[in-house]
C-alpha cells in the first residue's frame, strides 16, 4: 500500500496535534513534517514533496494563500485548509483546495476531508500511471 506523505502546517501546536492524532488512525497516511509558519512549509514541501498539506490560512510570516501563491501550482501538493476562519472557503477553492475544515470541526468531517483527499490522490496517481504508459507504447510497437 501506498502511504500518503502528509505535511501540517498550523502556527497552532495544539491544532497540529489534533490534526496528528486523527491521522493516526488511517493507515494509509504517513506524516512526515509539521511546520508552524508559511516559510518553513515552503521549505519542507520543496525538501519532502508531500502529497497532501492540512494547512492553515492565517499564520505569521506568510499565510496559505501566500504559500501557495510561492510554491505555484506545480509545487504545490493537494491541500485541505484547515482554519477557524470561514470567510477564506470561496478563495481556497479558487486555488483548488479539495477541502475546508472549519475549526472546530468534528472527527465524522475530518474523516471526509480525508477520505476526498484519498480519492483525488488516487486518481492523480491513476492518470500520471496512464500517461506514462502512453508514453512507452512507440517503444513497444513493431515497426
């Protein structure tokens, strides 16, 4: 089974560790860095190639829509935001989050936020297979 390399980025460390603890129940999830501040996520993304980021919106030193904005979509792993704020959901979908969990939010909406990032991650994984499948097919025809 392929594991789901997660990132937490919260200035919060009692944010994070809710986060941690919910992910400890999913087998299939592996967290591998937690930040607390936009710059160091930055870095963390570009060293770990996360697959998946819980990100806060509002942190000291550069918030998640400024992260993103720096990363570019090409670096940028899937994203669930995670944020006591509800006036940000319409511009995290803008940048393509696959999910807003509104602080404080239940382990049932937590667990969906999950299990819609597995689904899109399956999927990512599916098409990237099919193209590079597509791409060995001259290789194999008879001339």
């Amino acid at each position: 089974m392929t594991k789901i390399r997660t990132l937490l980025v919260d200035d919060e460390p009692v944010a994070r560790a809710q986060v941690r603890t919910l992910l400890s129940e999913e087998s299939d999830i592996e967290v591998v860095g937690e930040c607390a501040n936009g710059p160091d996520a930055v870095s963390a993304i570009k060293s770990m190639s996360p697959d998946l980021v819980f990100l806060d919106v509002q942190m000291p030193e550069m918030d998640g829509f400024e992260l993103a904005r720096t990363l570019g979509s090409e670096q940028m792993p899937a994203v669930v935001f995670v944020t006591a704020f509800d006036e940000y959901a319409l511009r995290a979908f803008e940048i393509h989050a696959l999910d807003y969990l509104l602080k404080p939010f239940s382990a049932a909406r937590f667990k969906s936020a999950v299990a819609h990032a597995r689904e899109h991650l399956a999927q990512r994984r599916a098409t990237t297979i099919s193209r590079e499948l597509l791409a060995l097919l001259p290789a194999v025809r008879p001339s």
